[in-house]
C-alpha cells in the first residue's frame, strides 16, 4: 500500500490538476512545484543546506512558465530531495515516518505528464472511448 497509495495520489492530481483551462495550466504548474521547493523548509532536517532547493526551484519554476519538461525536472528534483529526507530519517511531515518515500513515489507520476506536456486527463479519456456512430466503434485517428 506504500506504493500503490502514493501512485494513485500522483494520478488523482494529474488528473485534478488537468481540469484547470490549458491556458493557465502550466503556469499554475510552474507555480505549484515553486512551492514544493519550499515543502521542507519548516522542519529543518538537513540544516542550512536547505535553503539549497528552494533557490533552484525557483529557478526551475520561473523556466516551467514556458516549458513543461522544466516543469518536469522540477517534480524529478524533489523527488531526489524526498529520497534524500527518507534515508536521512526527516520525513516530509513529521508524524507521518513514509511521506518523504510516499512523495518520492507520487512526483515521478506528476513529472512523466509534465513531459508528456500537461495534456488534459479527461480529454485523452474522451478520445479513447469516443465512437464514431458510422462505424459503431472507436473513431480511428
């Protein structure tokens, strides 16, 4: 369930998050993982070192206003910084011992459909299971 969970947290998000008008998704994405930056400023596990992430998230987040693969990079740079807090023992939230190693699952899921440039969710399912009344079937692209 440690795994599982953390996949279909990334996949519920994905998909909430694709509801948002093309327009202003990826700079509300860009905005987002500026603040997952910040997630572990308050508790301190790793000292001075960090201020180190959210410096180049911010960074990361101002490149992500035009490109979803910086976007990307982003949710791949926490991951490593989720990675680093679970084997130092500084969980992301403190009463929860998995949420660093639950969010180092969870990014990657959000990182892979920023690569894949932020398409809509319910749109690529719409054009799944579209018919084509003429054929009966599925409209073949």
């Amino acid at each position: 369930m440690s795994i599982v969970m953390p996949i279909l947290i990334g996949v519920v998000a994905v998909t909430l998050i694709s509801l948002v008008p093309e327009r202003h998704r990826r700079p509300l994405n860009a905005v987002v993982v500026a603040g997952a930056g910040a997630a572990y400023l308050s508790g301190g596990g790793l000292g001075p070192w960090e201020f180190v992430l959210p410096v180049v998230m911010s960074y990361v987040a101002y490149r992500g206003l035009e490109s979803w693969t910086w976007i990307g990079v982003g949710w791949l740079l926490h991951t490593a910084w989720d990675v680093i807090h679970h084997l130092n023992g500084t969980p992301l939230l403190p009463f929860a011992e998995l949420s660093s190693f639950g969010c180092a699952i969870c990014d990657p899921v959000i990182a892979l459909w920023c690569f894949a440039g932020g398409p809509s969710v319910v749109g690529l399912v719409r054009a799944r299971f579209r018919r084509d009344p003429a054929l009966g079937g599925p409209v073949q692209e």
